[in-house]
C-alpha cells in the first residue's frame, strides 16, 4: 500500500470512520488504494470513492446519477455538466463511459504526506453543494 493511502487509512481508524472499504488494485504501477463509501443525499445513497496513488493527485468522486446519458439528452445534459463545472471551482461534472454521471474533486497532495482533515473538509463542500444542486441535477436529468 502506498504511504498516503496508509496515512488516510490510520486517520480513518483514529477518528473513528468506519463507513469506508478499502481496496487496494493490484498490478498496478502507482499503488492505487480505493477508499469506497456512500454520501446520502435527497434519500440517495450515493457511490462515492477517494483514490489515493503515488501520483501528486488523488481524486474524490461521486457517481451522482447512474447509466443517464443517452442519445436523446446528450445536448442537454453534457450542456449542464459543463455550466455546474465553469460555476463550481472544486468540481468537475462529467459522464463516464457508461454514462454515469460523476462528480470529480482532484487534490493536490504531497509525495509522502496525506491530511486526511482536508479530505474530510473537503466532503463536507460537497456535500453542501450537492443538498443545494442535487434535486435540481435530477430535474434536468429525468425531463
């Protein structure tokens, strides 16, 4: 396991968070270490996982809304992926190759130090912006 993903770990058991699963993904040249959990939003349990490498980033995403994008709301939805992404510095909206659509926030973290309280800063912003957006995310999605 990579040292910052070994450091998230013990700050996880330290403050007593035991809502994670963590995988490490074999095989794989940057030690990449998945934490997996889930934010409840508007009743939703939402797939959310922080992955953690030996790279300068590491990554928090959510998957806000499962297999949605289609031919017939690709106009419309990648439109306001792009518009929540210009307006919200910390994250980018995006559709992934099932069409999923995801939530990104990339950190910047130092080679051999990881603080797990910026993390947990750093859900609580979006945890914030998704009880202000999410409903109407969902609008958009299901017209």
């Amino acid at each position: 396991m990579n040292s910052k993903a070994e450091q998230f770990n013990a700050f996880l058991e330290e403050q007593k968070i035991t809502v994670f699963q963590m995988e490490e993904i074999e095989g794989n040249e940057l030690h990449t270490v998945v934490f997996r959990s889930y934010l409840g939003v508007e009743g939703q349990q939402l797939p959310t996982i922080v992955i953690i490498d030996d790279s300068v980033f590491s990554i928090i995403r959510v998957q806000i809304a499962p297999q949605v994008l289609n031919a017939e709301n690709e106009v419309k939805l990648l439109k306001l992926a792009n518009a929540q992404s210009a307006m919200y510095k910390p994250f980018k909206l995006f559709f992934d190759e099932r069409g999923n659509l995801m939530l990104d926030v990339c950190l910047v973290t130092e080679e051999d130090k990881f603080d797990g309280n910026k993390v947990y800063k750093i859900f609580s912003v979006i945890i914030n912006y998704l009880d202000g957006n999410y409903r109407n995310i969902m609008k958009e999605v299901w017209q």
